[in-house]
C-alpha cells in the first residue's frame, strides 16, 4: 500500500502546485504553499522536487502533457472537420484561460523560458492536423505547406502572447476576443 501512496505522491503535490503557481503566479509561490495546499509537509515536496524550479517544470510538463493528450485525441477522432476544428477551438481557449498564469511564468520568466519551445512545437503539428485544408478557402490554410505551417505557429505565439499581455480586468475579454478571431478564421466566415 505504500508503494502506490508513494507513486501518487508526486501527481498530487503537481496537482496542488498547478493550483498556487496559477493563483498567485511562480514568483510568488513559495513550496510552503504548494505543500500546505497538497495538506503535505514541505519536506516531503523536496524528497520529489530539487526545488521551485524543478517543481514548476514538472508542473508546466504535466499541463502541456495533459493538454496535448487531449488535443491528440481529437486529431484522431472520425468526426466532421468543422465539429473537430470547433471542439479544438473550445479545447484550446479553455486551456488557455484555466493555465494564463504558468503561460506567464513560461514566457516571463527568463529561466523558465526554455518550457515552452518543445511543447508549442507539438502543438502547432497537432493543430496542422485540424486546420482545414487549402480547398477550404480560409485565412489558416492557404498557401504551401511551409506558409501554412509558418501562419499557424504565428498564429499560436500570437494569441499565446496576447492573452499573457493582457491586463489582469481584461483578461476575459481578450480571450473571447481572440477566440472569435480565431473561431473566424478558421470557419472563413
């Protein structure tokens, strides 16, 4: 019984970081929060954890993981085209508006930087994959493979950034904005 306490001990003290770092942000999460949310000892993180930052790479790892499990699943799908691009869409905003605060710890702050190349490369092929195609006429989807893939990662980092950038009050607003945006493009409406 120890053994699977132990296997799970990580998955909730990550849980429970994913919660304060997106709260109140990494710069001011201290482990003691983290452990007081996970009802843990400190010490305990640190038999996991070598640290803040090692806990937050953990932490934004098992986000992206958890996101693209998701987005990958979809890609899969034998739905419609419109029906997978829409659930993309309401996937992808979703994410966007529930882990703002470790997107801005990722692009923020200068030793966290680096988390985010690997991953938004995976995602911008998953998004490839359900972006309609050339003969859709839409804005994503027209020009070569290389000019396709180009826009969409533009695309990406843009709203990425723009929803990092906005200001705390208009944070909602900016995400249903970009949304509309995107659900537009997309559609070719």
């Amino acid at each position: 019984m120890a053994r699977s306490k132990d296997k799970e001990k990580p998955v909730q003290i990550i849980d429970a970081a994913f919660s304060v770092f997106g709260d109140i942000g990494y710069e001011a999460t201290l482990i003691r929060d983290i452990a007081d949310r996970a009802g843990i000892s400190s010490g305990t993180i640190y038999t996991y954890f070598k640290d803040k930052k090692d806990l937050f790479r953990a932490t934004v790892e098992e986000g992206w993981n958890r996101f693209l499990a998701q987005i990958r699943a979809l890609a899969e799908t034998g739905e419609p085209a419109e029906t997978r691009v829409q659930k993309f869409v309401e996937i992808g905003f979703g994410n966007l508006k529930h882990s703002l605060p470790l997107l801005r710890g990722m692009l923020f702050e200068s030793s966290q930087e680096n988390l985010l190349q690997g991953k938004l490369e995976e995602f911008c092929a998953l998004a490839e994959r359900l972006v309609p195609t050339r003969r859709d006429r839409t804005p994503l989807s027209a020009g070569g493979r290389r000019s396709r893939r180009s826009l969409i990662r533009l695309t990406v980092v843009g709203v990425l950034f723009s929803a990092a950038l906005a200001e705390p009050s208009r944070v909602d607003a900016e995400i249903d904005g970009l949304k509309r945006t995107i659900t537009f493009m997309l559609r070719g409406e």
